[in-house]
C-alpha cells in the first residue's frame, strides 16, 4: 500500500532558530523556559512545543520558549531572559549542572518534567525487562542504569516537578521531597485542527471489514501488543476482511502469522500523518503490561485516536480507568477480556459511533491546549511564585 499519504509535514514546526525562540519570552510577562536535549516527535512534542504553544497562544501572564542543551553553546546567559527554567527529561551533565548554577545565582526556580518511570536505578532491571531490551552484559542494561541515575541526579536539582499521570505523581512523591504537580500530555493546534480536516472526510472502514489499529512505534512496545493477541485472532477469524495495521516495527506474534497477509504495516512518520493513519481505521489499541513503568505512560493514544472519531480498547492501567468509562467514552479489557470485548465493539457500529461521539468531545473538554493553559499556569504560578 502507498504511504504518502501520511507524509504531511514538509517539515516540522518546531523549526526555529534560537533568536526566534528567544524572542518568544515576552517582556512584563512571566518567562518560562523549557529545555529539553534536542527535538523530537515523542516527549520534545508533549512537554515542550505544545507547552510552549499553549502559553504563548492562550496566556497573557506568561510567555515560553523550548531550547536545547547545546544551544547553550551559543548562549551562555539563557537564564537572565527567563523567570521560571523547566528541564525536561534532561540527563545531567555539566551543562545542566551549570545552568541550574546560574539560576540558583539569579533566584530563577527550577522545575523538572519527567513523563516517564525512570527515576530509580535500583528498578532498572525491570525496566529494561520490561522494554524487552536484554538483561545480558552485552545488552541495553548498562544504558539504562545510566540514563535513569542522571536523570536521578537531575530530579535532585529541582524545586518542583511536573509529570503527566497521578500514578507517576504517587510514584515520584515517594521519592523526592518536592512538591509534584499533574499537568496531562494533550493535542497541540496542528494535531486538533489537521484531526478536524480528518474527521469530515469520513475515513473509517466499512463494518464488514474492520481494520483494528496498533500504533506505537518501537519493538519495545512487543509485550504490550502481545496481550492482545488473541483477542486480534479472533477478529481476523470472525471477519474474514478484517486487517491489523501497525506502525512502527513489531514482531508479528506466532499466534498472528496465518494472517500475515492481511496485517498492514506503516513505517513511522510525522505526527500529522499518524492522525490520518488511525482515522482509517474502526478501532484504535492500547494494551500496556501490568508493572509500574507500563502504568505510568499516559492516555495520549486514547486522546489522539478521539481526535479523529476512532474509540480505544485499553487495558485497565491507572491512567485508563481514570479516563476511560467503558462503554461510555471508550473501552477498557483485561488480559482475558480481548476477545469478548473486541468482538462486541465491532458488532454493535451505532453503539461504537456513540462511544467514538463521547470521546470526542471528552478530548474537547480537557485535551486540547486552549482548556489545558489554566492547568499549566496554575501549575507554574504555584511552584515558581
């Protein structure tokens, strides 16, 4: 199948130089600087461009920037334009070390955002488990213990942090004797608009041919989309049109492989294009593992679905049942519910059109950076007063 479809982007918003960015703190505001390593689809996009976007779009006290670390390299003063500095999943080194220094020196609070549960050298093996990365000599564990004690070290710099979950919060006020703050990813105004344009070209399949919707990206993500698996079997086996699209590059599941010719695959691609590649499809996954780093992601791949009028089947992880009534808004499966759930959900279209309805305007509500600013100047206005 062509996949230029889901090319949109020429390129990518975030696109700036640093004198753009600069001149986005706003005098009598304000100034909140986020800095992040370097740009990216994934966590950059989340908590920082959208952020940043929300601020400067829908605040009148505060205005924002994202930087980089190694735009540091070219501005050795980055705190003297801001009033709150905000790092982000950054792993410590010298730069940051040196530029905490310096907001220590001018009184400028210092926050940290971590999306992610990986704050805990000790619990490193189970996370790297639990990404199915090796526990060997040889494989990605000396990485990680790496990663997860800088960003350790990083987390005991900070004043405040902010995270994306309550279970993340529970998690990390465990932990650090910080303030910790809930401020939820959500749809910046390229994702809403573009999943506006989506919705009323009317995408989804027909009935008697579901296509049932994977959308996670990496390998590391096998043992979540294997929880699934027998659920998607019996799809493919109730409906003989039935597909499985999947982007990213995961294995295909032994149990699956009678079906290789009707499982699509998509390679990644801009965030733009994913919005058009889950409104093709009737129904959108999310099964997560039942250990403490699976349950610390967030909903994101229930709003994003939402966006574009596709309902989710999600496990009952934390973030899920807080977001998710079933039935309602959405769709919620034990390991040994998938099929059960799964095959009711296709069988009844008005129902699914309904809970597909509901969760639309669920994201409308609380998932769009317009209603998401209050929470963040809320957020920034306590821990950076």
């Amino acid at each position: 199948m062509s996949t230029s479809g889901y090319r949109v982007l020429a390129a990518m918003p975030w696109e700036k130089t640093l004198v753009e960015r600069l001149r986005e703190l706003k005098a009598g505001t304000t100034r909140v600087g986020y800095v992040y390593e370097r740009a990216e689809p994934g966590t950059f996009r989340y908590r920082c461009y959208n952020m940043v976007q929300a601020l400067n779009s829908h605040s009148e006290e505060f205005s924002a920037g994202y930087f980089f670390l190694y735009d540091l390299q070219s501005i050795d003063n980055l705190v003297d334009h801001l009033d709150v500095l905000v790092l982000v999943r950054v792993r410590y080194d010298s730069h940051v070390d040196r530029l905490v220094r310096q907001a220590r020196i001018r009184g400028i609070p210092v926050l940290y955002d971590l999306d992610d549960n990986i704050f805990d050298v000790e619990s490193t093996p189970l996370l790297v488990s639990s990404l199915q990365q090796g526990l060997s000599r040889y494989g990605r564990i000396e990485k990680w213990v790496g990663v997860v004690g800088r960003i350790r070290e990083s987390l005991e710099l900070v004043d405040g942090i902010i995270t994306t979950t309550s279970f993340l919060q529970g998690q990390l006020e465990d932990t650090f004797d910080v303030p910790v703050w809930v401020l939820p990813n959500f749809l910046n105004h390229e994702q809403w608009d573009y999943s506006e344009t989506l919705r009323s070209e009317a995408l989804q399949p027909d009935a008697e041919a579901p296509i049932i919707g994977y959308f996670s990206g990496s390998a590391s993500h096998n043992r979540d989309y294997q929880i699934a698996t027998e659920g998607l079997r019996a799809v493919l086996e109730a409906y003989p049109q039935a597909k499985l699209r999947i982007a990213g590059y995961l294995d295909i599941p032994a149990a699956l492989e009678d079906f290789s010719t009707r499982i699509e695959r998509l390679p990644f691609m801009d965030f733009l294009g994913l919005q058009r590649a889950i409104a093709e499809v009737t129904l959108n996954l999310s099964p997560i593992q039942h250990n403490v780093f699976a349950h610390s992601k967030s909903e994101l791949k229930y709003f994003e679905a939402a966006a574009v009028g596709v309902p989710t089947v999600a496990s009952p992880a934390p973030v899920f049942t807080e977001t998710i009534t079933p039935g309602d808004n959405g769709y919620l499966a034990d390991a040994a519910q998938w099929s059960e759930v799964l095959l009711e959900a296709l069988a009844d279209t008005p129902d699914r059109n309904r809970v597909a309805e509901r969760a639309l305007a669920h994201v409308g509500e609380h998932y769009l950076a317009a209603t998401m600013t209050p929470r963040i100047t809320h957020v920034l206005g306590q821990l950076g007063s």
